[in-house]
C-alpha cells in the first residue's frame, strides 16, 4: 500500500513540472512565440530623485512609440531583445509633461538568457526582465539616476490606421517667401509644444536671413528670429535633444527652442538643394539633391545627389555612409528601426517626370530595395509614427500655359513593418494649386502646411492620430 502511494505522488509531482508555466521552453515560447514576436508597453512610470513619487507616463507619446521585439537564438537558452526605443524619454522630469524629449534614437539591443526555472537574466546589467501572470511582461531599465517601469503585453497583429484624415484648422502664417522658394522646413516639439519654420527671408540691408518662425500651441503666440547668416534657399528642421536644427544647404544651425538667442553655425561641407534629412541619435543624416549639377544643366543630377551623408552634431564631423539606387531631389523620408525609406521625388533639380519609388536603405548593411508608391510624386514630405511613416505628396500636371498648371496631392501612410503603402483622403479640399508644403507630427497629431502656388497666405491644419 505504501508503495501504491509514493507511485502515486511521484505521479502527481510529474505531472505538476509538465504544466509547470515557467519552465525554460514555455518561457521561450511565450516570448518569441517559437521565433519572433512583437511587445508594446501597457503601462509605464518613471522614478527618480528630482519627482516625488512615481510620474505616470504610459500616454505619453514619447513612451506609447517603443515596441519590444524578443526573437529566438541559435543559443536555444538565449532569446534576443531590440528594444526599439525611438524618442527617448528624459530621466530628470519632475513632472509627467517634463518626460516629453524630443530625441530620436537608436535601438538598445540585449541578450537574455532563460534559466531552468524560467527566471529570465540580462547581460545588460540596468536591464531586468521578468514573467507576470496572464501573459504579460515586466521590464525595469536604469536611466542616469533614475529607474523606467514598463508593463509589456503582445502587440496587436493589425496597424490603426485612419479611414480619414479629418483636418482642423490651427493658425494662418502670411509669408511670400515660403511659396516663391518652395523650400521652407517645418517641424514640432513634444517638450515645447509648439511648431517651428524656417526659411530664406527677403533681403534686408541687402542680405537675406534665415528666418526661423515658432508657433507656441499653449497660447498661439508667434516668435521670430532673423539669422543673417547668407545660405541657399532649402531648409530642413529637425530637434535633438531641446536643440533645433536647421538644416541648409551649406549649414547646420542650431537654435535653443524657445529661439531666445542666435545659433551655434557649423557648415556640413556639403553644396546641396532640395535635398531630404532626417536624425537619428546625435547625426543628421543627408540624402540627394546636390547642387554642383554640370554648369547650365539643372536637368542633370550632380554626382552626390545619390548619396547618403552622416553630420555627427558633436564632432561637426561629415561622413559619407550609403548610396540611394539612383539620384533624388525634392524626396523626403525617415530612418526607421535601422532602414531609411525615400519616398518619390525627382531624379533631376528640374524634369517634369514624377518617380514613384520607395528606397528602402539598410544602414548597416548598405544594401538597397526598391518598392512603389501607388502614384508618382514630384515632391513628398514624411514624418515618423512608431513604426509607420506618414507622408504626403504632390504631383505637378504641367500646361503649355503655366497659369493652368494643376497639381494633385496625396496623403498616406508607410508601414514598415509590411512594406505596405495606403492611401488615406483628407477633408483638405485640395485642387488647383493649392497643395502641401510641409508635414510633421507631434505627440499623437498630424500637422500639415498647406498653401497655394503664388499666395502669400499658409495655414497649417492638425488632425488626431487616434486608435494608434
């Protein structure tokens, strides 16, 4: 009898290891999902000295952006984390708000190592991760004195992405240098709050500045700062870390955001026009539209105008890293994950032939792929979403008679994770000349410029990316 009930219970103890949910295989299992798999953060709070207690940030855009993806390694024990962490968050805050960082960056990549009991440890000594019930993960990253909770759950099989783009609008500018150059920049702040423009002014006193233009959205108060600085006409705008970058065909400035003083000007060593940029990290990157085409030629691409430039913002230091499948001019487009995607464009500074390309460059392989838009662009504009990328475009329908030129505007969106492009329609009311000019995106809004070939009046329209 005695024997019947030890076999019993040695029964029993086996049978409770096999359903055992933090065994190393199920741990694996449920991280990778046999290979790889997706995580978005459900909740998230920051700790440091400078708050009282903990700050809640799960809404945050700036938070709501990262996605974790643990994939399956040759080491059946070892599982590998890119934690895609795009904008960063800033570990100082004392408030909730005060987490908004507008600072693109890299991904962190670590490995993890599942144990028998299926605790999971990091080589990445201010990374901890471990199982909670229903499925979910806990992840605890040490920041600079400070200490992020997350919250992990399965990130959803499909995208959100809106049926409609439904635009309000937000404030009127009044500028005829913006629409007779056609080249001004335009982006926004998460931290500040506000919109920001920069372009080539009239002359004053016989120079032209730059002109940078800030749209304070808490009390919709304008600031203008003139910078006689002489440069070409193209400027781009991007933020690293509370600094604004403008980006110009010879220079990159860099203003404070509240544009309280003139900027720091360091020349990228380039000569370049209608060209795309973005950042990534402390670098802008640099891509097409070089200007040093054959004397007389503007219909012949200049031999850089293929090429992909890094402008590290601590050095002042400019590389050369990569080479687009063919030249560009007036394509704009965003690295994202490691790939940076060229959307359109033209393959000359002036030619009536619209591209419908997407370039898709591995930064770190240097390797090329081609995909397509729905319609050729002669002209896009594009702002990164966690992992999609909105953009809009405009393709020019000349006439013999100028004055009856039209031009159709498209607005979609790029997701990178299926290389799939989709075509939203707006409430813009878009015909004749009347088109975009700018795109950028703030915490979870779309805002765009939009203004008409030869009027000197530019409004900027804003619409929720919500369900996202």
């Amino acid at each position: 009898m005695k024997n019947i009930i030890v076999a019993l219970l040695f029964s029993a103890l086996l049978g409770c290891q096999s359903q055992d949910p933090l065994t190393r295989v199920n741990v694996l299992n449920e991280l990778t999902s046999g290979s790889s798999r997706s995580w978005k953060i459900e909740s998230a709070t920051l700790t440091n000295s400078a708050a009282t207690g903990e700050l809640s940030v799960t809404s945050l855009a700036n938070v709501s952006d990262d996605e974790f993806v643990f994939s399956i390694c040759p080491d059946v024990n070892v599982v590998l984390l890119d934690w895609k962490i795009r904008n960063q968050v800033r570990a100082s805050a004392t408030t909730a708000n005060d987490v908004l960082l507008d600072y693109y960056v890299s991904s962190l990549c670590s490995s993890l190592t599942i144990q028998n009991d299926g605790s999971i440890t990091s080589d990445d000594p201010n990374l901890s991760v471990t199982r909670k019930p229903n499925g979910r993960l806990s992840v605890q990253y040490l920041m600079n004195g400070a200490q992020f909770n997350m919250d992990l759950g399965p990130a959803g099989e499909t995208t959100f992405v809106p049926a409609t783009l439904d635009f309000e609008f937000l404030t009127d500018i009044v500028s005829t240098d913006i629409g007779l150059e056609q080249a001004a920049g335009f982006t926004g702040s998460m931290a500040s709050n506000s919109l920001y423009l920069a372009y080539r002014a009239s002359a004053i006193s016989g120079i032209q500045p730059e002109r940078v233009v800030r749209y304070d959205m808490d009390d919709g108060t304008f600031t203008t700062r003139d910078f006689f600085n002489s440069d070409f006409v193209t400027k781009e705008l991007h933020i690293i870390n509370d600094e604004l970058k403008v980006v110009g065909a010879k220079f990159v400035n860099t203003y404070p955001l509240d544009l309280a003083s003139d900027p720091v000007s360091v020349p990228h060593n380039l000569t370049i026009t209608r060209y795309g940029s973005t950042v990534v990290d402390d670098n802008v990157f640099l891509f097409g539209g070089d200007l040093l085409y054959p004397a007389g030629s503007p219909g012949t691409p200049g031999p850089d105008a293929d090429k992909i430039f890094r402008h590290d913002q601590a050095s002042g230091q400019l590389h050369e890293v990569g080479a687009l499948p063919e030249p560009r001019y007036w394509a704009h487009g965003e690295i994202v994950d490691g790939n940076l995607y060229v959307f359109g464009g033209r393959k000359a500074f002036i030619t009536e032939t619209a591209e419908e390309d997407i370039f898709v460059h591995d930064m770190s392989s240097g390797k090329n792929r081609i995909l397509k838009l729905p319609t050729p662009m002669h002209r896009t504009f594009a702002a990164r979403y966690g992992h999609l990328i909105y953009v809009a475009g405009y393709r020019e329908n000349p006439n013999a008679d100028p004055a009856l030129t039209t031009i159709d505007t498209t607005f979609g969106v790029f997701d990178t994770h299926t290389g799939t492009f989709t075509v939203i329609p707006n409430t813009l009311a878009l015909s004749g000349k009347k088109t975009v000019f700018g795109l950028t995106i703030v915490g979870n809004s779309l805002y765009a410029l939009i203004g008409t070939w030869g009027v000197t009046t530019f409004s900027i329209y804003r619409v929720a990316l919500a369900g996202s």
